[in-house]
C-alpha cells in the first residue's frame, strides 16, 4: 500500500469496500436462500407460521454462531501466520 499515491490507494480502498459489500450481500443471500428452503414450506396463509418462524430464527441463528465461529478461527491462524513470520 505504501507504494500506492494518494489516489491509487483511494482506488484501491473503493475496491476493497465493493468487494466486501459483494461479499456480504452474497452471504445475505445465502443466507435467505438457505432458510427459507429449509423452513417455509406453508404457503396458504401471508404469515409465518409459528413452527416456520422459530424454524426461521433458529437458522439464523446458526449460521451467525458458524460464521462468528470461522472468523475467530481464521483469525487465529492469521495471527499465528503473522507470528511465525516474525
């Protein structure tokens, strides 16, 4: 980054910024995609039923435990990686 002038580096930065917005919103999807095919299957009211909506708020819930989980993770071993480069 260092050898990035002051407009390359806000090009980069822009970058960076869209491509982490892509990232989340594709998880967001997923994410959506994900329990609402695993959980809705009554499609004769508007409503959730009650078994979809706790269905709904326990794979929601998962799925954020699990990528709060594989942060942690990742994060551990970059620190190691950074430590064992030192």
């Amino acid at each position: 980054m260092d050898q990035l002038n002051g407009r390359e580096q806000q090009e980069f930065q822009k970058l960076v910024e869209q491509k982490q917005m892509k990232d989340f919103m594709r998880l967001y999807s997923d994410l959506v995609q994900r329990c609402f095919t695993d959980c809705v299957s009554d499609f004769t009211t508007k409503t959730l039923t009650s078994r979809e909506e706790g269905c709904v708020l326990k794979c929601t819930e998962k799925f954020l435990k699990h990528s709060e989980r594989v942060g942690a993770r990742f994060q551990e071993q970059n620190e190691l990686l950074m430590k064992n480069m030192r």
